[in-house]
C-alpha cells in the first residue's frame, strides 16, 4: 500500500540558510499535517491543510511557511535556519472525515550547521 | 491550552504486563490516539478512542474516560521489540482537526 513519502530524508544546510521540504500524502487523503520533533522531544504540530486550504496553525516560527497544492502534496518553507531548527520533520495525512488515524512519512532529518 | 501527561520512562520484563497512564486538559476535545515511536522511525497509530471504555487490538488495549480526562494504554506479553517510545496524543478540533502530542513514555523492556 502506498505510504506517505517524504524529500529528501537528510538535508544539511547552514545558519541563516533556506531549506524546502515536501510530502506527498496517501493518494485521497485530503488533510496534510507538519510536525517538527527534536532529540528527545515529541513531535511538535507546527500546520495543517485541508483541501489545499490551512486549516490550523500551532507553533510553527515566522521564518516558516507552507502551502498545499492543487494535487495536494505539500512543501515547508524555511527561511534564516537556526540551529535549534535542526529536527526531524513529519509530514502526516489522514483521509477524508477521519478521526482515528494519522499516517505519517518516514520524516526528513534536517541539521543546521 | 492543550495539556497532556504521562510517565517519562517505564521499564518492565519480558512477557509481563505495562500500563502507561495519560492524562490531558483540552478544549475541542474529540478523542485519545496512542502512537508507538521506534528511535529514528516514524510514530505508528496504535489505538484510538472516542467513547468511554476498553480498546483491544491484539496485545495491545487502550482505555479512555471522558469524565476524567484520562486514558490508559495496556501492553500484554510484552516483547523485547515493544521497546520504544509512546505517545499518547489528543485529537481536537479548534477551527480545525490537529492531534496534539504527550512528551512521551519511554518504555523499556529487559529479558
């Protein structure tokens, strides 16, 4: 069965750096989410979509920004990296009007230098 | 606000039984999920509760009680694999559906 898929999985960059990160949800899944976890933390929401539109917001920095698209995959925007913004960054999808369930991608490992 | 506690680390033998306690404070409160997390891997749904009561899914069950904000996951015959972090996480909705996470129990499980 076909998985969320996340790109790339490892990316390096420096500080004040810019970095892309997208997802590509289950096919008809209709709802994207983000999630930043730290080294021993647990995973953080950052934003959601539904429909190509947002639909929440939790702590995700100024300096990030994301957007769904017509086909709905997903990019996270982020802009002046920070070491602290070294993470693993999920990317999850969930159906439409389901409740129980999110499925989440393998994560992207980010490391700001 | 959304609050969820539960146990740092528990530790437990092989083949015996675990419970990992959660309790939350939360507006839009829809219902309690239980993920499991292997170190680097992705967290894994384990059980989902929207109603009272007791979830089995093979060894694995989860309790919630709506009135006290609290919810149980109980692992049986545990194995040397079920070593791994588990989140409990709460599914609201405030303007839109988020699922919100615990920090985590870390549970291991010795021989």
């Amino acid at each position: 069965a076909a998985g969320v898929i996340q790109s790339p999985r490892h990316l390096i960059k420096e500080k004040r750096e810019t970095a892309t990160l997208k997802c590509y949800p289950i096919p008809r899944h209709d709802t994207v989410y983000w999630y930043q976890q730290g080294p021993g933390q647990d995973p953080q929401f950052l934003i959601s979509f539904y429909e190509k539109m947002q639909s929440d917001k939790g702590s995700i920095p100024d300096r990030f920004s994301a957007q769904q698209f017509s086909d709905y995959h997903s990019e996270l925007n982020m802009s002046s990296l920070e070491l602290g913004d070294s993470a693993l960054y999920f990317c999850a999808s969930s159906p439409p009007l389901h409740l129980r369930e999110l499925f989440f991608g393998e994560g992207s490992r980010l490391t700001v230098l | 606000g959304q609050s969820l506690e539960q146990p740092s680390e528990v530790t437990a033998v092989e083949g015996a039984i675990v419970q990992i306690n959660c309790t939350y404070q939360t507006s839009g409160f829809y219902g309690l999920s239980w993920y499991q997390q292997h170190d680097g891997g992705a967290p894994t749904f384990l059980s989902y509760n929207a109603l009272d009561g007791l979830e089995e899914t093979g060894r694995f069950s989860s309790f919630l009680s709506r009135s006290d904000s609290y919810g149980y996951l109980l692992l049986q015959e545990l194995q040397m694999k079920d070593s791994a972090s588990y989140f409990c996480a709460v599914r609201v909705n405030t303007g839109g559906f988020k699922t919100i996470f615990g920090a985590g129990t870390r549970l291991f499980v010795k021989a």
